[in-house]
C-alpha cells in the first residue's frame, strides 16, 4: 500500500482556510461586544467556547494542525533554517517577488478570487488609510512574502500556521496541543520542561520557533527595516505569545518593549480580507518608490 509522505500532504484548499480559523479563534475585539470580566461561571464559559473553536475545525484545518504539530520538531526547525537562511535561491526585487507569489494559485477556494499581491495590498492599504508610518505600511506588504516557499516544494505545514517554541515543553494554549502527543520531541527529557534547553530571560532571538514563512521573510529583510518592523514580521503568527500570553519566562526588555508593535500590527494582519479588490495597476507606483526607499535593487531569496 503506498502511501501519502507528510511533504506531499496538502490538506489545506487554500492558505486562506488557516488564517480563516484564526479569525474564528480570536474575533476583532473591536467588532465583539464587550463582555463583564470572565470571573466564576463566565470563565468556565469562556474556556467551554474556546474549545468549540477547535471541536468545529473544519476537517482539512484540523488535518493541517495534525501534520504541523507531529513533523514541527526542533530538529526539523534547525534544519530549515540551515536549508533556507542562506538566501541563495533567486534574486529578485520586492515587486517582482510579489508577482511571483501569484503562481500559488488555488482554483478550489471558492471564496475568493483575488491574487497573492492583491491580499498583500489589502494589508498595506489599511495600514495606509490609518495614517501609520511608511515603514508599516512597507512590512504590511512585506509580512506574507515568505510564503513562496511554498513554491519551492515546501508543503503547508511548514510554511503557515501558528508558530510556538521547539526544544521546550508545549503550552497548552496552542491549537490542538493533543496532536503534539506525535511529536518526538514530546518524548524527548531534554525538551519536556517548562524552560526546556533554554535559559530564562534568553530572549526570543534565542529560541527557535517552528519553522513558517514568518523566519523567513524576517531574515530577507532583517538588514533593511527597523526593529518594530522585524518584530511584526517575524512574530505576527505567534499567537501563543502575543495572544495567549504564554512563554513569557523567555522575554528580555527588547522583546518586551516590541511586543506592544507585534500586537499593533496583529489586526492588520487578520481584519482586512474583503472581497472588494485593491487596483494593483493603479497603486503599482506608490508602492514602486516605498520599495525603492527601503528595498532597492534585488533582495536575496
């Protein structure tokens, strides 16, 4: 009997199903009443809720949370990181990047229509209606980019999804941790306490996360943007930090101190999807001379 290697699997239809259930899990704030303080019986309802989130999955999303938690270990992490972070696939300019991000089409998703840079823009656009600097207005754009490793064989699981730390015991804030009971490293001493191989106050920079887009496309530019911009880039799918509150024995005062941008950025990043398409055409030449004050020329890949 032959069968599916966890590489081929693709269980997702779309990228968008997991960003989708994001939002399901955590509602804009802004759009939800706002409730009394969850105290006695409005807790428990509050954690009962929670759970409904992940009971309602949809098949395919609960299939990719599955594959993501068994094969994200740390050495899978490490060994990416060695694999991509030498940058040396193609060059390209930001634009040019963007465009060829529009090869990871999808013609099953049948809720949307619109392209790669056009999800881009959306992003870029809101945080440009807000009147926020240009440099968030650049990683906005910036933020999803490094999901073209994706079209480099890369499968779901290790391009998407909510990034937490390996080499460290699991929060149990984070989706579906009962499919972490398939990942080695949860037998493994070394990585089963709450600091695991780690030192307290170590700093983010120190540990690694699970492998995704969010790495990546900080190291692609992490010689270009300030620190706030990085922070929103390379943590933006760390949702048991900067929404959970979790794994905070390994803040330093820097990550601290950016925390408050990541969560500046977060709904930027899963309350503008519209069906109403941004005009790529007409707002090419913005966005042509903000790449070209912060990303000239080609970037590394």
């Amino acid at each position: 009997m032959s069968t599916i290697s966890p590489v081929d699997k693709q269980p997702l239809s779309s990228l968008d199903e997991w960003e989708d259930f994001l939002v399901e899990r955590y509602p804009d704030p802004n759009t939800v009443p706002t409730a009394k303080p969850a105290v006695g019986p409005a807790l428990e309802k509050k954690k009962e809720a929670f759970r409904n989130y992940e009971a309602d999955a949809r098949p395919t999303v609960r299939e990719f949370y599955r594959l993501n938690h068994q094969y994200q270990t740390h050495a899978f992490s490490l060994a990416k990181r060695k694999e991509f972070l030498g940058l040396n696939r193609m060059q390209m300019g930001v634009w040019e990047a963007a465009e060829y991000l529009n090869n990871l089409v999808d013609d099953s998703d049948p809720d949307t229509s619109m392209s790669q840079l056009e999800h881009l823009l959306q992003t870029a656009e809101q945080i440009r209606k807000d009147g926020q600097p240009r440099w968030m207005i650049m990683t906005g754009f910036m933020h999803d980019l490094g999901k073209i490793l994706c079209l480099w064989g890369e499968p779901q699981w290790a391009v998407v999804g909510d990034t937490f730390p390996t080499g460290c015991a699991y929060s149990d804030k984070i989706v579906l941790p009962k499919f972490f009971d398939a990942n080695l490293d949860s037998q493994d001493p070394r990585f089963r306490t709450r600091n695991g191989i780690y030192e307290e106050g170590c700093g983010l920079d120190k540990v690694a996360l699970s492998w995704g887009h969010d790495e990546y496309i900080y190291h692609v530019c992490k010689d270009r943007l300030p620190d706030s911009a990085l922070y929103m880039l390379r943590y933006h799918s760390f949702y048991p930090w900067h929404r959970e509150g979790e794994y905070s024995q390994f803040l330093d005062a820097k990550d601290r101190e950016n925390l408050k941008w990541v969560n500046t950025f977060n709904p930027y990043d899963l309350y503008t999807k519209s069906h109403e398409k941004p005009d790529a055409a007409k707002l090419r030449p913005f966005y042509e001379d903000l790449i070209a004050e912060f990303f000239p020329g080609k970037l590394r890949w």
